[in-house]
C-alpha cells in the first residue's frame, strides 16, 4: 500500500507559479512511477506529467510543455509538480498517483492516489 498526500495548491493570478509537492508512504516508493493528474468542474480527470523511478524519463501533456516541471526526490518520498506561466484554464483539483507498469498517459494504469489538491488561476 502506498500513501500520497498532495499539498502546494491556492489561488494565483494569471502568469504566477505555484509548486505541487505529493508525500508518499507505505512500500518502496523508488520502485514507482509517478504521475500528476488534474480534473476541472464537469470534465474527466487528465494527464498532465510522469516521471520514471529513476526521473530518466519524463512525460507532458502538450498543454503544460515548457511551462510545468515534474520531478523526484526518491530520498524524501516526495513527487513535485512546478508550475510556472499558469493561465486560468490550468485551474483544477491536481492529483498525485503512483503505477507500477502499464501506460503511463492513462489514468486507469495507476494503483494508488491522493486525496487532490486546488489550483485555481484568476485571470
């Protein structure tokens, strides 16, 4: 079993940063990907990045390229998500998740998840 806990989230104006940190606990959390998630009011929660075990490999989703950095600090347990130039369609309650296999882009692939943490961007 592995424990996330997201945290970081607020409100921001337009071409602000905030930065996203998820905390793990329970089984080895080196030997998991990593993935953040976000889903707005009324749409279907989304893939926004991955990390590999390692941070060797990292994925985005085309919206947030450039702008969004995902990394790791397998020391600390701990997943973060920078995010930088937010616009207001990046408002939504963000997700950390954990997979040990599978697609990395879909959202069914990852075992366990967090509780989500609000982003909201005024413009």
């Amino acid at each position: 079993q592995v424990q996330l806990v997201e945290s970081g989230g607020g409100l921001v104006q337009a071409g602000g940063s905030l930065r996203l940190s998820c905390a793990t606990s329970g089984r080895t959390f080196s030997s998991y990907a990593m993935g953040w998630f976000r889903q707005a009011p009324g749409k279907e929660r989304e893939f926004v990045a991955a990390i590999s075990w390692s941070a060797g490999r990292t994925y985005y989703t085309d919206s947030v390229k450039g702008r969004f950095t995902i990394s790791r600090d397998n020391a600390r347990n701990t997943v973060y998500l920078q995010m930088n130039s937010l616009k207001p369609e990046d408002t939504a309650v963000y997700y950390c998740a954990a997979r040990s296999g599978g697609n990395w882009f879909s959202r069914y692939d990852y075992e366990y998840w967090g509780q989500g943490t609000q982003v909201t961007v005024s413009s």
